[in-house]
C-alpha cells in the first residue's frame, strides 16, 4: 500500500527526543510565578514571592563599564575561551580561597546554567551515572541527564534539615558512577555543606575515582562568611569542576555572565564546546563582568547585609505561627516553610494563597517529592513587601479548617 502523503508528512515532522527527556515535571512549577506576574502587571494586589531575581538593580559602575564598551565598538565577536583579563579576574576569586589556579583553569559561559550544560557534555557519557543529594534546582534533573546520564538522587530529609546524608551516597556509589553532583549554598534548601560533609565526600571521590561537580553560585551571600570550596580539600582540584555565576551576587540576572572552573584539561573540552554551541560571551559582557569582579568585595558584602536582613522578616513574620514551620537558610535569597500542618498539599497550599491572599510561593516538590508539603519563598522584595506577604500568609492559614 502506498504510503499517504499525511503519514510522509508526519513522519517528516517529528522532533528530536532530547526536548522531551529535558522537560522535567518541575518545569510546570514556574506556572504560578508566569501567572502573578501576569497579575501584577495588570495592576492587581499580588505579591510575587516565587522567584530568585533581586529586585535591586545592577550596580551602576558594572553597566557603565558595559556602556562605554558598546559605544567603543564592543559589539564584534569575542574571545571564545574568555577573554584573559576575565579568566585571571575569575581564576582571582579562587586564590583567595587558597585554589592554586590560573586562567587556563577557566571559561566563561551564559550564565550557571550554560556552565552547568557545558560541564554534563564534557564529563558524561551516556549511561553514566551521576549521584546528587536531593531536593536540588528544577532544572538540574534534565541537565544532569540531557546527554543520557542517569541522574540518581540520594534523599535528605526534612528532620534532619535537608543535610546530607554521606553513608546513603556511598551506599549509591556502582561501577557505572561517573561523578557527584552537589549545590553549596543549596537552592531551595539554603544549607551549605560544612568541612566535615564536604570532606567525607571528597574521600568517597578520591576513593571511587569521580568527578564532583558543584554549582557554588551563591557562595558569595553566605549570611555569616564561612563557605568551603570544595576544590581547596586535599587532592580535590584536580577532580572538581566548580560553577559560578554573578546573577545572583552581583543583581546580574538579565546579564548571563557565569563560568566553569576546573582542570585546564576540562576546560580545553569545554573551548571545544562552546565553539559550537555559544561561540564567545560577547565582549561589552565580559567587560561588565570584569569590572563587576574589580568591585567584588564592596558588592556582595551590601547583598549579603540585604539578604541577612530580608531572611530576619520572614523569619519574624512566620516563625511563631502554631501551624508553620520555618527551615532558616545559612545563605542565599530563599527559605523553605513546612505547611504540612495545615493539611493542604504544597501545590494547593501555593495555588491557595496566589487566589485567596495574592501571594505568590513556589510549591517546593517541584524541587524533588522529598520537599513535597514545603513551598519557597523568595526574598527578592524590600522589607515592606515581604513583611505584608508574610502577614497575608499567616491570615491566610489561620482562614484554613
């Protein structure tokens, strides 16, 4: 029988798989936040809660700088390894935490979750096995496997405040095991790993011969500046590919401006990759960027007073409620609330509170089901903003059967 010209169409037509495989269900969880800012911007009462974008602007030296490299001519087709003075301004931020690096340790990407895409087709085959303490970023599921990995999570526990648990992860160590994913500060969970965990896991790698790869993007706003970069343990450099970022630290969101730090070896592969996939961060970005490195210390010491600050509101705007239960984060710009107490699920606790009170959180089992009956809240407003969202919150549980 004669094919019909439908089915040569259809078969015609079809798409890759890897768009499917990416789509994690933690994708849908974003619907929330599309939808209050829908709302806010049509001038309704919400409070957008469900999002990691500070709300303050970039610094103004930062878009100077970007600016005047426009208006210079800036606007060709940049060094696709990074520019050097970016790479050794970069690979700076690492020596003083003690990391014997230098440029040939570095490559800039668009952003951590480039770095991060980057990074899974340089170190994963397909069939590898990759280990990762959950609840972790949305996202990072499909990255982790985007390239057919298979992503394998070790569950931590809210009673034990999200912390991991080592003699799980070795127990989830086979011979197909290729590397171990981790997040320090954590998002959504804000915990940053201390010595002791940090160590016990690098033994695990040094002992297994794996890479660890580590998204270290909010290092900079840890609240009490006690962070430890993996790759400053004993025997770790050589074996750690760290991910870094200025969105978060620096207000850089919109600006794309991240990175991979590892061994030159790695980071030849990655040139490799980014010739074929972002071919160079463009130049008046990578200037920005350079300038915003120059201001480090004096940027981030104000964002890390803003977040401090922030996380105090909510901590007092909900810590004393009889039904809810706070998890205070060591870092970062969210905190988890445990509303299992009011018998809603946290999807329908979220969905609740954006159409009841206007206020928008994000249901944190998007984050993995071990986070199901938590939501996050972003620390992205001023003082005011959060302590009114709080308020509403609190009113709308205390409505609640």
């Amino acid at each position: 029988m004669t094919p019909r010209l439908n089915d040569k169409i259809e078969n015609a037509m079809r798409f890759s798989a890897l768009t499917e495989r990416i789509t994690g269900p933690g994708n849908d969880a974003w619907t929330i936040h599309r939808q209050a800012c829908e709302a806010f911007n049509r001038g309704e009462d919400v409070i957008v809660m469900s999002i990691g974008d500070p709300d303050f602007s970039t610094p103004k030296v930062i878009v100077e700088r970007a600016v005047e490299a426009l208006y210079g001519g800036d606007t060709h087709y940049a060094e696709i390894p990074g520019r050097p003075a970016l790479n050794r301004a970069i690979a700076g931020l690492y020596r003083q935490q003690g990391l014997d690096v230098d440029e040939r340790w570095v490559i800039p990407a668009a952003g951590a979750q480039n770095a991060l895409y980057a990074a899974v087709q340089c170190l994963l085959d397909p069939g590898d096995e990759v280990l990762a303490f959950a609840p972790l970023y949305v996202t990072y599921t499909a990255t982790l496997e985007a390239h057919g990995a298979k992503l394998v999570k070790i569950n931590t526990s809210a009673e034990h405040s999200f912390r991991p648990d080592v003699a799980a992860l070795a127990d989830a160590i086979t011979p197909q095991t290729r590397a171990i994913f981790l997040a320090t500060p954590n998002n959504p969970t804000g915990v940053v790993l201390n010595r002791q965990e940090l160590s016990a896991i690098a033994e695990l790698a040094r002992a297994h011969d794996l890479w660890v790869l580590v998204d270290e993007v909010y290092q900079h706003l840890v609240y009490d500046g006690s962070f430890v970069s993996m790759a400053s343990l004993p025997g770790m450099l050589e074996r750690t590919v760290s991910l870094g970022s200025l969105s978060k630290s620096h207000a850089m969101t919109g600006w794309r401006a991240g990175w991979i730090m590892g061994p030159p070896e790695m980071i030849e592969h990655a040139q490799r990759l980014a010739l074929n996939m972002l071919y160079g961060l463009p130049g008046f970005v990578q200037e920005a960027a350079i300038t915003a490195i120059a201001h480090h210390q004096s940027i981030c010491e104000e964002a890390r007073q803003v977040y401090a600050a922030r996380c105090e509101v909510v901590r007092q705007g909900l810590e004393n409620h009889p039904r809810l239960t706070l998890l205070t984060p060591k870092a970062g710009m969210f905190v988890l609330l445990d509303i299992r107490q009011t018998g809603l699920s946290s999807h329908d606790f979220a969905w609740r509170l954006f159409r009841e009170a206007g206020v928008s959180v994000l249901d944190a089992a998007a984050f993995g089901e071990i986070a199901s009956g938590f939501v996050r809240i972003s620390f992205t407003l001023n003082e005011a903003a959060l302590a009114e969202g709080c308020r509403r919150l609190c009113k709308f549980v205390d409505s609640l059967n």
